[in-house]
C-alpha cells in the first residue's frame, strides 16, 4: 500500500451524499504521524456536519461555513488503525504500534490545548473529520504524536468508539461531584453512550444510577450494567414515580438526549443543589423557570466530548472493567452513504463501525 496518497470519502457540498476522493501527501514532518485506518465509528452528529450545523431552536441553524470549516469535509472522528509514517520528530509511536486517534485538536499551541483540553480551545479548532480530513479514509495524517493512544490488548473496533461516543459518556460524568452511597444519579437516554456512562458510574461511584429511557430493552440492559433502577420517562406521572422512588434524592441528572422534554425532565428530577449536565445535542431550546436558578440552588453545565487525559484514562479503565459491549456493526467503508442514511433514519442498531 502507497502511505502517501489518502483515499477519502468526503462531501463536496453541504447535505451532498460522499464521493471517492484521492489526494496525495507530503512526507509527515516534525511531529506528524501518518494512520493506516482500520476502524472508523460513525457517530450521530456527523449527520448534523454532513448537513452544516445543528438546531439551535426557535428555527435556527448553528453554521460549521460561517464557523470556518472548509468543504469538502471528511468526516469520521473515531479512528483506530496502525502507524504507517512517523515525522522526525516523533518519540511516543512508533511503526506498527496499534493506536486511537483523538480527533478534537485545537490550535495546538495555547495554555488550554498545553494542559490537554484541545476540545475546549479558545483559538482556532482543528477537529479531525470536521476541519480536517477525518476517518471515513484508508490514511489520516495526525498532526502531532501526542494525540496517539495505544490500545494494548483492547478490541480495535470497541476502542476507536472511545474518542467520541466513550470520552462523550466519561466527560459529562466526570463533571458530577463525589456521589456518596445515599445519592442518586439519573442518566437519561440509554444509547449507546448513555449506557457506557451507566457502566462507568457503576464501576466507579458508589451512588445509585437511575436509567430513563422510553425503550424497554435499552432498560432491561441498563439494569444489566449496574443501574439500581430504571423508568420510562413517557410513563404517566412519571416525574412523581421517579422521585419517590429515589427519595427526593436525585444528586445528579446527565441528559445525552439534549432534547427540550429530557432537559426540563433533568431539571425538575434534581434536589435542592442538584447538578444537571446536558450532553446530548438533540436539539432546540431550553426553558426554565428562573426562579428555580435560585429556590433550588441548581447547577447546570454542559458537557462537550472531553480532554486527551480522558481518552487516556478510558483506555485505562477498560483494560480493568467490563464496559458494556454495545452492540458493533462492521461495515465496508465504500457503503458509506448507505450507513448515513440508516442512522438517519433508526436503522442502526448500536454503532456502525467502518472499515477501509
Ligand atoms: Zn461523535
Ligand atoms: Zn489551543
């Protein structure tokens, strides 16, 4: 195989189906790497990218153009594979190692991106599969050997799901204060990352993980993975049955739904100084009554993928813990559009995992 000419599915228009592209690459410099693509996951909100931005509510459109990104774009952010090329300059890879991408680079250069938290940067993104050339390829050029994390024995399929939907789950609960034995958290959407997050406060805290999903099966396996209890939140008098159950003692609620009902659910569960973290991005507006900023003392934040030190902490955990195996579904890279199109439309069942 020729490591100097990257094959890549990419969109040459907003909300245009992808197209075979070909580009060939300079030898890596300084600290570049260069991937040979095993794996790459497909997350939701590359359907939001391949359209141009996300609801904002109230009718409005969020815009990646005006916001700089360049077309065409080759998405795909959850890339595993193995290093093909390394720059001069290189020290923590080397030839062969099998490693994840972390795709959520800012400018590189600046305190926030030196302390690991690119994602947060405050200058220019360089998100792979967004601003730059992403996953949905054979080759990705890395622009620096520290957002490389070696898997060791971890699955690769499992492990390239990490850098969004895994450090996703891992991020937003991480924001929660230390949860004593007494206190619990609701997780609302039990999806794919949802569950993880149900897993990974299981594993980690000693409070007890409340689940609410409409799906019946998606509670039966959050039970599976260490959730206390779980709930239906379009059940009748739901928002009553929850919190009796819990006691009125709802530390904590994390939304990976991101949708005006979930949200209003989160704030109205949580007690008197109780946190709510929105992570999903669903869509559209979210109200509250102000008063309830004040009467209850409440917390809100929102939680956006998470840093390098996370990744590495994931890949950490899961060598000790059993995470929940959300179901994989492996498809050639070259039926791309189709793969879009089912999780468009609810026609995939755990995540798409694509495979030059
Ligand atoms: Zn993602
Ligand atoms: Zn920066």
């Amino acid at each position: 195989m020729n490591y100097r000419c990257a094959h890549r599915w990419a969109f040459p228009k907003w909300g245009a189906a992808l197209e075979e592209t070909a580009e060939d690459l300079a030898a890596a410099a300084s600290h570049e790497v260069t991937v040979r693509i095993t794996h790459c996951g497909m997350c939701h909100s590359d359907l939001h990218i391949q359209a141009g931005g996300f609801d904002m509510g109230g009718g409005k459109m969020s815009s990646l153009e005006r916001a700089g990104t360049k077309l065409p774009v080759t998405m795909g952010h959850e890339i595993g594979g193995e290093v093909v090329e390394i720059g001069p300059d290189v020290k923590d890879v080397k030839l062969g190692d099998k490693v994840i991408v972390y795709p959520w680079l800012g400018c590189g250069a600046c305190p926030v991106c030196e302390r690991g938290d690119d994602h947060l940067c405050p200058r220019a993104s360089r998100n792979l599969g967004i601003q730059l050339p992403g996953g949905y390829a054979d080759l990705v050029r890395v622009p620096h050997d520290r957002y490389l994390v070696g898997i060791g024995t971890l699955e690769p399929a499992r492990a390239a799901t990490f850098a969004c939907a895994g450090i996703t789950a891992l991020g937003a609960i991480s924001k929660l204060d230390p949860l004593g034995a007494d206190d619990h958290v609701a997780i609302i959407g039990c999806g794919g990352v949802g569950m993880t997050a149900v897993a990974l406060l299981s594993a980690t805290s000693k409070a007890k993980v409340v689940a609410i999903d409409p799906d019946p099966a998606k509670r039966d396996a959050a039970l599976k993975h260490g959730a206390a209890l779980a709930f239906d939140p379009n059940a009748a008098d739901a928002l009553k049955t929850i919190g009796k159950a819990c006691q009125m003692n709802i530390a904590g609620a994390v939304d990976f739904v991101g949708a005006e009902s979930s949200s209003s659910l989160a704030v109205n569960l949580v007690r008197r100084t109780g946190q709510v973290v929105i992570v999903g991005l669903f869509g559209g507006e979210f109200r509250m009554p102000l008063p309830m900023f004040a009467l209850k003392s409440l917390r809100i934040s929102g939680s956006y993928v998470a840093g390098l030190k996370e990744l590495r902490e994931l890949v950490a955990l899961a060598q000790r813990i059993k995470l929940p195996e959300i179901p994989l579904d492996l498809r050639p890279l070259a039926s791309v559009n189709q793969a879009l199109d089912d999780l468009a439309h609810g026609r995939v069942v755990g995540r798409v995992v694509l495979q030059p």
